[in-house]
C-alpha cells in the first residue's frame, strides 16, 4: 500500500517552542485530516524557560500541561526520548517507561539546545559532587534547578537584613545573556541594598546584548550600575576551585553560590543524519528540510538553514515549528514539497531587570549600523508587563 492509500504518520520530536506549536498547527491543517500525528516528549508539559526568572522570583513553576490540548486535536503522545534515529529505514527509537521504535513517513526534530557545560576546570567535580542539600553550583535550564537555587539563597541567607560576619557573600553568574542577565536582576532584587551580598557577571563576550540597539545597551549598562551587579567580560573563566573562580585575564574572583547561564546544544543522538549533524545543530535547506535527508525536517534552536542558525528565540522556534506543519500538510495534500523558504519574523527580544525594569527590542534586527542605532525599544517598567502579555498571547494560541 503506497502513502496516498493510507494514513500518513508524522512524528515529532520535543514539545518546546518548535515542537509544540508544529504538531498543533499541523493537526488544525485542513489538509492534513486524515494525518497521524505523534508528539514524543521526556513527559507531558512544557516548560517556559523564557519565563523562568519568574519562578525565581515567585517560586511558582512556569510549566504548561498540554495532554489535554493535545487529546483535543487528536494528536497521540508518547513519554519519552528521542534515544535514536534511523533516517534510512524511517524509525526513531525512544527511551521511556519502556523502550519502543516509531515509523514514521514524515520526521521533525525538535530538541533544542541543552544545558552544555562550558569548559571550565573542577567545574565537573563540584557540579556533581555534593549532596543536593550542600549544593553550590547550579545550572538554570529547567524548574527542578530554578527551586534548588532558590533553597541555597535561603541556606546562605542571601537577603537584606543578612550580616555574614565580617567577609561578603558572592553569588558568581556563568553567561552573561538575556538568561544571566535577568538572573541577575533578580538576585539584585532579593538582596537588595545590603553591601555584603556582591553579584558578578562573567562572559567571555566583550559586551552585553550585542543585537540590540546601543542605546538600550548603554540603558540596561546604567541599570546594572545602579543595581550594583558587577561585570567581568571580554575574558572567559578558565579554572574553578572549592572557593575561587579563575578568569583567563588573570582575575580571581571568590565565591559562594555560581550559577551557570551559559547555553549550548547537545546533538550527540543526531550522527545519524551523517554530514548535517555538527555541534552547532543541523544543516537544513532553505525550506527547513534536513540536508541530505527528504521526509525530515528541523525546527527550532537546532536548525541551520543553509549553514547559518536562526537566533534562538522562543517567538523564531514557533515560527518555523508553523511553517513546517503547514509544508508537511501540503506535501501530503498533493504529493509535492513546497519549496517556499522560511522568513523568520523577529517580533522582538525583551530582557527583564528585576521585577519590573529592563529593555525590548521591537521588530526585526535591522542590517545596517544605522538602522541598529535607532530601531524602535523600549525600556522600563512596561518590559516586564510586555513579557507577560506574550506569555499569555503564546499559551492562548495553544490551546
């Protein structure tokens, strides 16, 4: 039986930004009635990394459950990981309650970027040995690690009114992006103005937020003064000690507490593609295609159309998560790939600063230096407000 007499089956992998919006967009196609979806995810909600801050500052976690949503669309899911790929025979094995190989006919992969560690010396031995309850070293990807970090600011008494008792207490920041960046606010905010509690910001980047505008540069620079948050850029860590961090310029800075902001893809499951797999993610044609591989297709933080990855945002992810479903719909439809490529609509980026400061990019990266000087931002107090109402724009979209 060839694919036009039977049902189609399409298998997605990961539930985040890409993966989620894909299967829901291509269960609403018209055109792809008749299609099998399958969602495989590690269980079955979806973390907002993008709004974990929040979770630091509140302590609730931000996750969305989404079985519901998908039972209504009549989209099957499967708990579990993607443990293995064979593009020739069309079969992805998974890692659950129980092993199991899926075929499938069509193929998206949607894992996104992983915690990667950066390479730092002693950094493996103190992430992985002490207890959980005399933990110092923190990574900040998920809601299990945001409320371990929270427990080990109470166990320091990293607060206000503490008084260490004669040395300062630091709390030492890994990446100094928009994750690092809106860490930091919040930690500003937690202690407040007590001299005794220091934060510092280290990146082996030159600079801050390098694709906004320099005048929101230089605003977000201002409110890091302010907030007292130190800043050690243009030089990487290089070595970590029981109670010193090492910076490659020669600085030693102590500490207490390091959380780790730095980002990162872990692509070892993904050889199986051969020549499109590379550490930076997966090669994709200009229509989000795998290179090398018809009937596959990559979405999200992993994808590298013609060699040259999209910016990893959360609004971009579910742009191409979209863009692919609708592709696949009218590849079943009529038994042609469309060759439209993928534009990417930047709608913006917006780092908070604390509860309720910070600064917004609106609109596409302009390519001139010009146009990057004055593209339209905003700053303050309305960035934390705009955060929030594009959570709930997202989650309502997804239901």
């Amino acid at each position: 039986m060839n694919l036009a007499q039977r049902t189609p089956h399409v298998v997605i992998v990961g539930a985040g930004y890409a993966g989620l919006p894909c299967a829901l967009e291509l269960a609403r196609q018209k055109n792809a009635k008749r299609t099998r979806i399958t969602l495989v995810n590690r269980e079955p909600r979806q973390e907002l990394v993008c709004d974990l801050y929040r979770a630091l500052r509140n302590g609730r976690p931000e996750l969305f459950p989404f079985l519901k949503t998908l039972r209504k669309h009549g989209i099957h899911f499967v708990e579990g990981s993607a443990h293995g790929f064979e593009p020739e025979a069309k079969l992805l094995h998974v890692r659950g309650d129980r092993a199991q190989s899926i075929a499938y006919d069509e193929l998206v992969v949607a894992t996104g970027s992983k915690a990667k560690l950066p390479q730092i010396d002693g950094l493996q031995e103190l992430l992985d040995g002490p207890s959980p309850l005399d933990r110092r070293v923190f990574l900040f990807r998920n809601n299990t690690q945001v409320q371990a970090l929270r427990l080990a600011l109470r166990r320091i008494d990293w607060s206000p009114e503490s008084r260490p008792g004669g040395r300062d207490l630091f709390c030492v920041i890994v990446g100094a992006g928009t994750t690092g960046l809106e860490v930091a606010g919040e930690l500003a905010t937690f202690r407040g103005r007590n001299p005794a509690c220091r934060i510092v910001l280290v990146d082996g980047k030159p600079d801050i937020l390098p694709d906004f505008p320099m005048l929101a540069r230089n605003i977000y620079k201002r409110d890091l003064r302010r907030a007292r948050v130190e800043t050690v850029l243009g030089s990487p860590a290089t070595k970590l000690t029981e109670k010193e961090l090492h910076i490659e310029n020669g600085q030693v800075i102590p500490w207490d507490l390091l959380i780790l902001c730095s980002g990162g893809r872990s692509t070892s499951t993904l050889r199986a593609f051969g020549p499109a797999a590379s550490d930076e993610g997966l090669a994709a044609s200009a229509n989000l295609g795998i290179a090398g591989w018809p009937h596959h297709h990559v979405i999200g933080d992993l994808a590298r159309p013609d060699g040259v990855g999209l910016p990893l945002t959360a609004q971009l992810a579910g742009q191409s998560g979209r863009f692919v479903a609708r592709k696949i719909a009218a590849a079943l439809s009529t038994g042609r790939t469309p060759r439209d490529a993928f534009e990417a609509n930047d709608l913006g980026s917006l780092v908070s600063f604390g509860p309720y400061a910070g600064v917004g990019r609106l609109g596409g990266a302009p390519e001139s230096p010009l146009g990057r000087l004055v593209s339209p931002f905003v700053f303050g107090p309305p960035v934390d407000e705009l955060k929030r109402a594009a959570k709930i724009r997202y989650l309502w979209g997804l239901r």
